[in-house]
C-alpha cells in the first residue's frame, strides 16, 4: 500500500513538473509574439493610398507596395523625416518607425495622397 502510494505520488509530480514546464513555454512563447515588431502593408492604388491611417506599436515596419500604375515617392517632413526615393510600379520600399508620435505620410508626386501613422 505504502508503496504504490511512493509510486502515486512520484508520478503526480512528475506530471506537475512537466505541466509546469509547459506551461513555462506557452507563457515564453506569448511573450516572444507580444514584444515581436510588426509589418503592415499600405497600398498605393489610383494615386491614393489603401489606408487614411495606421495605427502601430514603436519598433513595427511599414511595407509601402505601389500597386499602382505610375510611380510614387512616399516621404514625411515630420518630426520623424524620411524619403524612399521614387518608387516604380510593383515596388515595396520598408520603413521601420521607432519614435512613438502621430506622423504625416505623403506622396511628392501626388500632393492629395496622404496617411496618418501613429505610432505608440
Ligand atoms: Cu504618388
């Protein structure tokens, strides 16, 4: 009796070990995915952009894709500036946003064409 209460209570452990463990991994692996940067995709299409506005986390990247018909060249003068240059049809050019704000998101060629990126 004794002893197979020995064995009982051994592999209970040993189950509450290894539920533990996975458990351990499942909460590694949740938090690898929360702090892992992001893409988001915006489109350029009939000279305007898929989005108005995005909403994204510090550190995330935007894909700029023209899938339009004529060439584009995205830019901003905010307080965090930058300028991918003209960007022929089919052409994705990243940018990665790692100061957090609300930034102004435009086209030189095509003045209407504009998105608003906040970042947190
Ligand atoms: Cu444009």
């Amino acid at each position: 009796m004794t002893g197979l209460f020995t064995r009982f209570s051994k592999s209970k452990i040993q189950r509450r070990q290894i539920l533990a463990l996975f458990v351990a991994l499942i909460l590694l692996l949740l938090g690898t995915l929360a702090f892992a940067a992001a893409t988001v995709t915006v489109k350029q299409i009939d000279k305007a952009f898929d989005k108005t506005s995005i909403s994204i986390k510090a550190g995330d990247t935007v894909d700029f894709t023209n899938a339009d018909t004529v060439a584009h060249n995205i830019m901003s003068r905010s307080a965090d500036p930058f300028n991918l240059g003209i960007m022929k049809v089919g052409e994705t050019k990243s940018r990665k946003f790692d100061h957090a704000g609300t930034f102004e998101v435009v086209c030189a060629l095509h003045p209407r064409m504009k998105l608003s990126v906040e970042v947190k």
